[in-house]
C-alpha cells in the first residue's frame, strides 16, 4: 500500500470506527478515531459538547483535530462531520487517500435510532434524511475511492477497502 494513513469518511452509522479498527489490526496499522480525539481533549462527549453551546462548537473542535493530526501509517476515522472543514481535509489528504464509505439512507436511518441524543454535529432542526442529504455530495467530493458498503458484510467491506486502496 502506497498512502501513509487511510481516512475514513461517511455518515454516522455506516461502521467508520468498527472497520477502521479491524482495517488497521488487518494492515498492522495503528488507528485513531477523531470523535474520541475530541472527547479527551475537552473531557465531553460529543452530546455534551453540542448541549453545552451547539453543533457548530462541536464542527470547530473536530476541524481542531484534525488540523492537528500529524501522523503515518494509520487509519483514521473521522466524525461524520469532518468534511465540513475543507482546510481538515486537505490536511488528511496531503498524507493520506481519502476512503468513503457509503451506504443506503434506509440502512442507516435503521442503525442511527439515537439521532438527536448520539453527538452527531447538525442544526437542531435538520432531519437525519436532510443531513444525510447534504453530506453525500461532500463525501463524495472529497474521497479518493467510493466503497460501496450496501449488502456487504464487515469482512467484505474490509476486503474491498484493502483492494481499492492498494493501488492508489
């Protein structure tokens, strides 16, 4: 594999932090989830930080975090909201290929069933259907590869992850 780390992108729910753990166990890679980066370094979840003053407070510390990543040879996982910061994205991309995982609003909205109370960076009166709505198009703008992840299991995602990015 030629990129230095791999940069999980997607919707909450699609399995970012679950096939980013398994990718890197996979690729002996280390791993680092940005939600949790976020957590530790200002000792919230991600629902108390958006209690506490709003959802775009929560998008500034993870443009934060991801400004301050400066690493190699792991897989990130980032909060859903990460491609709202476009300067966060180009700084993932200078080291890294972009992976999107995508998948189906019906099989998301089926495993997303805490919406408003999960820590998920959206304006109070933003429906998960619209949000899902306007970050695809992000998504897709900023991924190296697309993983389509409908009708695939952990072990086939990762599969095609490792076969899409291999070459890149």
């Amino acid at each position: 594999m030629k990129a230095k780390n791999l940069v999980l992108i997607g919707m909450p729910g699609v399995g970012k932090s679950t096939l980013g753990l398994l990718l890197a166990k996979k690729l002996g890679m280390d791993f680092v989830d940005t939600d949790i980066l976020i957590q530790v370094n200002w000792g919230k979840t991600l629902q108390q930080i958006i209690n506490n003053s709003d959802y775009l407070t929560l998008r500034d510390y993870e443009q934060q975090v991801l400004l301050n990543l400066d690493c190699t040879n792991k897989v990130i996982a980032t909060g859903g909201s990460a491609v709202y910061s476009d300067a966060g994205m180009t700084h993932l991309q200078t080291n890294g290929k972009v992976v999107f995982l995508d998948l189906a609003f019906g099989q998301l909205s089926e495993r997303v069933v805490d919406y408003h109370s999960r820590g998920i960076a959206h304006h109070p009166n933003q429906s998960f259907a619209e949000l899902f709505a306007e970050r695809k198009t992000l998504y897709q703008q900023y991924a190296d590869v697309i993983i389509d992840c409908n009708n695939l299991s952990i072990d086939q995602c990762l599969d095609q992850i490792i076969e899409k990015t291999a070459t890149i």
